[in-house]
C-alpha cells in the first residue's frame, strides 16, 4: 500500500502547486496589461495623482457593487479593524501614488527595475528600525541588487529624478504596507479579497483631498479635453482598463497572499516585474543599452539571491 500512500500525498502538494501557479501567472498578466494601459493614459494624460485615485475609486465601486449583489460575501468588519488597516492605507496609497509619478516621468521598465530593489529596502527597514538580524548571506545579496539598480540608473538614456526618486519612495512605502499587513491580516478572519478591498476604500479617503490639492479639476478638466481630441474616444477605455486591471492585479495578489508565504510573494513578485520590463520594452520600443540591461540584470539576479539566503 506505500505507493498508494504516496501517490495520495503528492495529489494535495501538487493541487496546491497548480493553484498558486494559477494565481501567479494570473497577477502577471492582468500587472502587464495594467502596467501598458497606465502608461498609455499617463502619455496623453500626465495626471498620475488622478489615474492612481481613480484606479482606487474603480476597484472600491467594483466591491461595492460584488458586495451589494452578493457575488463577494462582505466581511464584518469592526473599528479596530479599520485602525489597524489604516497604517497599511497610508503607506498603499504613498507606495501607490510615488510610483504612478514615477511613471509618468520615466519608460516602465525604468520604473519598475529600481522597484526590484524592494528587498533591499525591507532589509535595511528591519535591520535598522526594529533591529532584526539577517544572515551574512542575505546581506551579501544586497551587493548586486543596489549595485545592479545602481548600474540601471546611471545608464539610464532617459532618466529623471522625480522618477527615479518615485520608485524609491514606492519601495520604501510598500516596505511598510508589507510590515504593517502581515500584523494587520494575522488571525483575521477577512479574506485576502475583501481586505484588499477595504484597504481600496481607505485609500481613497486618504488620496482624494491630496489629488485634488496637488492637480485639481481645472486642470484635470484641460488635460481630458486634450487627451480626447488627440487619441479619439478609446482614451476613455484605457483610462477604464488601467484602472479596472489595477484592482485586478492587486486583488489576485492578496488573494495569493493568503496562501504562500511573504518570501514566496515576494519570488513571485520580482517575477512579475521581468515580465512587465520585457513587454513594456517591446510595445513602448524604449531604447536600451547593453550596459542598462545589465544592470536591471544584475539586480534581478540579487534578488533571487536574496530569496534563496532568506529561505
Ligand atoms: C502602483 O501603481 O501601485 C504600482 O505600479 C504598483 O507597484 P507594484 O508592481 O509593486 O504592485
């Protein structure tokens, strides 16, 4: 009966693996697709304090309505719950607007090579503000993924320093929404979903005043006339796409979230950028050097390095 035993044994582990698989190539597709509608909107349109509340807004309605026709079972939620969520809002919501600026200033793959040294920044957050320890090896990781973006930067034909700083904030910032999460979604019983949702809604109420304050509908208003009579009436369907696909994307991420581990996520996630630094490259035609390659290269590489050191 051993074989049987098992070949039981596998079919669970091998489910398992299928589903998560399932879920990743998922999260890359609808971030790809996110990703190249945000950019296309934020060409015409260089408003990234609006297009990021209006992805917030889209992905808020999108729940309302799941939860109002009882397609999503709303969770039951307390004060304590929306306390503990609003840290983790604050930081979604700086991660999320730095990076959207990022991009309007810089091509994609740009933006997104600087984020893959995400590692980096939650291992210099724990080790010097709450004073974790790692091993020599996680340490030594951080060589090729600071130098790699480094390489990256320094190379870089079009680079900008509101971009570039956009992407360091949105590392840092999301560094902190990992942090505060993790303690946030321990032990609740909200879904991966539904606490991305409401991290949605709360983000929303946190960037709607500062996008107004920082653009505002004057110009918003100029710059949509603008933006139709250049691109014709499809500019409304990519504004609708970046902002339906970036609910998608970060809702199957948290969904995989309840299932795989942070470092697992975090593999996955560094993953998920080679394939929007590739397709980016090829639909923007963004010119690259051998010697900026290299560097995004480099980076990645440490990245996995990383992954391996901590596990
Ligand atoms: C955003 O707009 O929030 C960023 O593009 C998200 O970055 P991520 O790839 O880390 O989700």
């Amino acid at each position: 009966s051993q074989p049987l035993e098992a070949a039981a044994e596998v079919k669970p582990e091998t489910a398992k693996r299928v589903k998560i698989g399932i879920y990743f190539a998922t999260w890359w597709a609808l971030n790809v697709v996110f990703n190249i509608y945000n950019k296309k909107v934020l060409n015409a349109y260089p408003y990234p304090w609006l297009t990021s509340t209006l992805s917030l807004a889209c992905g808020s309605l999108m729940m309302l309505i799941s939860w109002a026709t009882r397609i999503a079972e709303a969770p039951k939620t307390d004060f304590e719950f929306w306390k503990t969520l609003f840290p983790v809002a604050v930081a979604h919501t700086i991660g999320h607007v730095a990076a959207t600026v990022s991009m309007s200033k810089v091509a994609v793959s740009f933006t997104h090579i600087i984020k893959s040294g995400e590692p980096a920044f939650s291992v210099l957050v724990s080790r010097l503000l709450l004073g974790e320890t790692f091993p020599p090896a996680v340490y030594l990781s951080l060589v090729p993924i600071i130098g790699g973006c480094a390489l990256a930067a320094v190379t870089e034909l079009n680079f900008n320093m509101t971009g570039f700083m956009g992407a360091m904030i949105s590392n840092l910032a999301f560094v902190f929404r990992n942090i505060f999460s993790k303690k946030g979604m321990k032990g609740k019983s909200v879904s991966g979903m539904n606490y991305y949702a409401c991290l949605s809604m709360l983000s929303l109420l946190i960037l709607t005043p500062f996008a107004i304050a920082v653009e505002g509908p004057q110009l918003w208003a100029a710059g949509w006339e603008k933006a139709l009579s250049e691109i014709g009436p499809q500019f409304v369907w990519w504004v609708a796409a970046q902002s339906i696909f970036y609910h998608l994307y970060n809702q199957v991420s948290y969904m995989s979230l309840d299932q795989i581990s942070p470092l697992t996520f975090s593999i996955g996630n560094t993953m998920k950028r080679i394939s929007v630094i590739v397709s980016s490259i090829i639909i923007f035609h963004t010119p690259v050097q051998p010697i900026n390659a290299l560097g995004a290269a480099i980076a990645i590489l440490g990245t996995f390095l990383y992954s391996q050191a901590k596990a």
